[in-house]
C-alpha cells in the first residue's frame, strides 16, 4: 500500500485559495524592484572598489587589496586603522586621489585620463594644469576645451551634490 501525503499552504490568497490577494501581488513587485536596485547597487561595489584602489595605491594596488581582506569589519571603521595600514600616514594628513574614478565618471577617453595621471600625478595637479601643460597630453584646442568642459561639469555635479555616475 502507498500512502501519499498533500501539504497545502496558505501563501496569501483569499479564502479558497483560488486568487492571490492584491497586497500580495503588489509587495511581489515592490520585493522584484528592491532585488533588481540592490543588484544594480551591489553589482558595481567591486568595479568601484578596484577604480579606489587604482587611484589612490596605484604601483601598491595588490599590496592594499590583501591588507584590506585582511582586516576585520570593525577594524576597518576607525579611519586612524586604515590610514595607518594602508597609506602609512596619519590620518590628518592630507591625501589626494590620482583622478582615475572621478575622471572615469566625464567622457574622457581613457588614453587621456592614463596620460594626465601619469603625467600630473594627483586630481589637484590635473584639475589646475596650464592649457601649455594640457596641450602636451591632448592633440589640439579643441580637445582641451572638451577637457576644460567636462571638468567644469564634473565641479558643478559636485558642488551641487548630485550624483556623478
């Protein structure tokens, strides 16, 4: 003889259970919209992480990635830690990025943005450079104020707050 069991459950439907409630089929969507936002939020960390890492540890970059999986998550919140461990610096002083994830954010192209850091050094040097200094990295005038432009839309973006994806 073979028994077969049948296990029904109440997932939200009306009495009956022959149609789902409305409540339901709208936190399904809503729970659809919060998965896809949070891959999409999620999803990038990694990109960004590596675009930090680059900017800031570019000749050390694989000397921070291991000392950043290193540490523990609390110790990674006192910001005197990572300075420490990863700049070798207090954390008062001052330290500034080489400019490749704020200038991968403009229409740069990335042979451009390779040859200003590597030309200037840090974002300062870059964002302050002579149209002289420029015209040895970019072909013509015209390109120099496409440059000028866009880091005159980047300040904006930045001064107003807004989002600089």
């Amino acid at each position: 003889m073979i028994t077969l069991s049948v296990i029904k459950a109440d997932i939200g439907g009306y009495v009956g259970h022959s149609s789902t409630h409305p409540d339901m089929i709208e936190l399904g969507k809503e729970g659809t919209i919060v998965s896809m936002r949070l891959k999409e939020l999620v999803g990038n960390l990694n990109k960004e992480e590596d675009i930090i890492l680059k900017d800031y540890f570019n000749a050390r970059y694989d000397f921070a990635r291991s000392m950043l999986e290193k540490m523990s998550f609390d110790f990674l919140l006192e910001i005197p830690n990572l300075s420490r461990m990863l700049f070798e610096e207090l954390y008062d002083k001052q330290i500034s990025p080489k400019g490749f994830r704020l200038l991968g954010k403009t229409k740069i192209l990335e042979r451009h943005i390779t040859a200003l850091t590597n030309k200037f050094g840090n974002l300062n040097e870059i964002i302050s450079a002579s149209e002289e200094k420029l015209s040895e990295i970019f072909e013509n005038n015209e390109a120099i104020d496409f440059f000028n432009k866009e880091i005159n839309r980047l300040k904006e973006k930045i001064l107003l707050g807004k989002d600089i994806r």
